[in-house]
C-alpha cells in the first residue's frame, strides 16, 4: 500500500480562512489586528520570506508593516525600532526576520520584543510558558507540524514522538507541543548513539536536523508517520537520484537546470515512501504551514493582549 502524502497547502489555506473569518469577528469589535515584520540588510531569501508575510497579512485583512533597514545598521539602530514597536498600539506582532547582519546581537534583539507581541514565539518568557504547559506565543513551525497531524486525522496522545534536532526554533519547542498533547518524547542529535536503533522506535518521526536526506529507510519503522521539517538545495545529480522515484526525477533535473539546485528536506522520500503509512513532502508540506501559523500567531496576539 503507498504512503499517504500529507500535502500541506490544502491544511494551510484552512487556516488563513479561520484567521481572516476572526480578523473580520474583530473588526467588528473595533480590533485590526497588526503585524510589522522588521528586516536589515539585502538578504535574497529574507526579501522573499518578508514578502510573503506582508502579502498573505494583507490577503486576510491584517494590518502589516515592512521595516527594512540597510545592512549598515547598528544593533542599537535595530533595538530602538523594536522598542518604537513595543509602544505602539496598532502593532500585536513583531516579527525580526533572521540572519541579521554580524554586528546586531540577535538575541538580544529577539529579548527586546514584548512577549506579548512575539508572533515568532522565540522569547525567553514564552519559551518557559510553553515548557510549562501554559498558554504561549509558540514557533510558528513546530505548531504547523501539530496543525498537520491533528487536520491529518493522525493521533498524536499516547503515541511516541521521537525528534531528530534539538534546535531552538524547531526540535525542543517541538518536544513541548507533543509533551502537551500527551505523547510520548525523545529527542535525537549529533551525539545520539545508534540513531537508527532509536528513531525505529518512532510512531511520528519528526526530521529537523538540517541535512538533505539524511533520514533513510534504516531509521523508519514500518507504518510510522514521518514529517520532514527540513529545506535544503541539492545540486548533485547522482545525490538527486538516490532520493527520488523515477517518476519524480524529471521534474527534479528541470530544476537543476533551470534554477541550479532542487528543495530537498531531510528524509529520504524515495525511502521514505517505501516504509512509512504517511509523510509530508519537500516543497509541499511543513513550510506552507509556518506563515499560516504565524497568521494565526497575530491574530491570538491581538486577542491576547486586548482581551477580546
């Protein structure tokens, strides 16, 4: 029996019509909520990245705020808009989009915003409430892949999520979100002896280590679910054909060709296909979640603070 795909777009397009039917509850009521995203430098993928938040804000009726900064900005110049933000009332959400340039400390950046307008859910302040089991701001990602198995109809309670990745972004706010949902977790790393042995073990396999198809059909065991949260550029032909059917590898070498590389996650999906029950694809899957759920982040920011 083939592996079920879990597509993530028809998931994410179900999500920003939840959030723009509650964008209008909250106009009514005298509420747009706000998002103002906060870029520095020329980075090509940030552009990309910040452009489609400011657009889909748009399309669902958020208020939204580009800042972009040149790369020569100071970090003091970078923590002062962020403060200017804080301040203001018409902004629920502030979103610093990273990498930032080498002379703006990040962190510090990220702890300056107001927890309660920190749509990306990455302060200090959040990350305990969510470690605690509170209500919280969460990573945008991590609660997309949530979004996905639970729209999927696949359990999630009483099931064993293992983790590959201990990122702050994606692998230990991950570990939170099953912990909530009552499952139970491992987390895999660098150091993890005997990995395969380990993620066998998994019902929901969750890859977030940053290496392109690094999870093969070894470290899957039969029936599992697998989610592939990484995004990766392939260039090698030869590596290309190891991880796609042959059916897939025409549209794979188009790319290539036209673009000088394919997006690759970090699972194997010719391998993948062969042993799980189901996977989300690389593009496709996770990714389309995360602006969705940030969406939704904004939305819950704007009730959350004006109490509505």
């Amino acid at each position: 029996m083939a592996a079920r795909i879990l597509s993530g777009k028809p998931i994410a397009e179900a999500i920003k019509a939840e959030v723009a039917e509650e964008v209008i509850r909250l106009q009514a009521q005298g509420v747009r909520p706000g998002l103002a995203v906060v870029r520095v430098g020329d980075d090509p993928a940030s552009a990309v990245y910040v452009g489609s938040k400011v657009k889909t804000s748009e399309e669902l009726g958020i208020k939204s705020e580009h800042i972009h900064l040149p790369a020569t900005a100071s970090h003091n110049e970078v923590i002062g808009i962020v403060r200017e933000l804080n301040l203001r009332d018409d902004i629920d959400g502030i979103l610093v989009q990273l990498p930032l340039p080498p002379q703006v400390d990040a962190s510090a950046v990220l702890e300056a915003i107001d927890p309660r307008k920190d749509v990306d859910g990455f302060h200090p302040i959040n990350v305990g409430r969510l470690s605690l089991g509170e209500k919280a701001l969460a990573p945008c990602t991590p609660t997309g892949v949530i979004e996905i198995l639970k729209r999927s109809d696949i359990p999630i309670a009483g099931k064993h999520a293992v983790i590959v990745g201990r990122s702050n972004i994606v692998g230990k706010p991950m570990a939170m979100l099953f912990l909530k949902e009552n499952a139970t977790v491992t987390i895999c790393h660098s150091r993890t002896a005997d990995l395969p042995s380990v993620t066998r073990q998994a019902d929901i396999l969750v890859a977030a280590i940053g290496r392109a198809g690094f999870i093969r059909g070894e470290h899957i065991r039969e029936g599992a679910t697998v989610v592939d949260v990484g995004i990766n550029n392939v260039s090698d032909l030869d590596f290309a054909a190891e991880l796609f059917a042959p059916e897939d590898m025409e549209k794979r070498l188009k790319a290539i060709e036209n673009r000088g590389f394919t997006l690759v996650g970090d699972v194997n999906p010719r391998e993948a296909a062969e042993k799980a029950s189901s996977f989300t694809p690389v593009p496709g899957g996770v990714g389309l979640l995360t602006v969705a759920m940030l969406m939704k982040n904004t939305v819950e920011a704007a009730k959350m603070r004006r109490e509505v």
